[in-house]
C-alpha cells in the first residue's frame, strides 16, 4: 500500500484518492478570485537550449522560477501541482449554479465573438 503524505509545500495529501483531487480541481475551478482562468507560462526546448542543466538545477534556473511563480499565481502548489487552497473559506468559491450561468454567459459571449458582434 502507498503511503499517503502531505506535500511539504502546501499539504495536499499525496497519493490519495481519485474522489479527494476531483473534489479538490472542482473547488479549484470554481474559485472568485479568478486565479484558475491564468494562462500557463510555458517554455520550449528553444527558449533554454542556450543552457542544457536548466532542467537539473531548479535551484538556479530562471525558467524553473519562472514556471514555479506562474504555478503559484494560477492558484497550484509549485511544488506538487494540485490547487493550493490555504486559507480558502467557502465565501471564497462561487455555488455550482453560479458556475453555471457565468459558463453560459461566456459561452453566449464566444459564440457572439465569432458572429463578430
């Protein structure tokens, strides 16, 4: 059996079950702050072959920074990914119906951008 431990930067239970992440990405998706609507900041192999140790020396490595800091503003653990949702309390989430009619009224406004409206 795996054990299941906190991650050491923002407690989410490691190895866990499937039904705690899907609880905890629903939460995630529903936040107010809107920090899970930032795009990811990602790098190509173009972007860092000027330096071939970017990705073993995390310590020192502007990318690795770079992601890590964009990671933390979408709302992520930079260290294990999942959502950080330290010091959350349930005003801070929209209703599942809430998410809902935002989801239609930005779907309405999509579909009203490719009719060039």
């Amino acid at each position: 059996m795996t054990d299941v431990l906190p991650c050491p930067s923002c407690g989410v239970l490691q190895n866990g079950h499937h039904t705690y992440y899907e609880q905890l990405w629903d939460l995630h998706y529903r936040r107010k702050d809107g920090r899970q609507n930032i795009e990811p900041l990602v790098y190509t192999q173009e972007d860092v072959e000027d330096d071939p140790d970017w990705y073993m020396d995390r310590e020192n490595s502007g990318p690795w920074l770079a992601m890590g800091r964009n990671m933390h503003e979408r709302g992520l653990c930079g260290e294990c990914g999942k959502p950080d949702l330290r010091g959350m309390t349930a005003e801070d989430f929209h209703s599942h119906e809430d998410i809902k009619e935002l989801q239609d009224m930005w779907a309405e406004e999509a579909a009203e951008r490719r009719a060039g409206c």
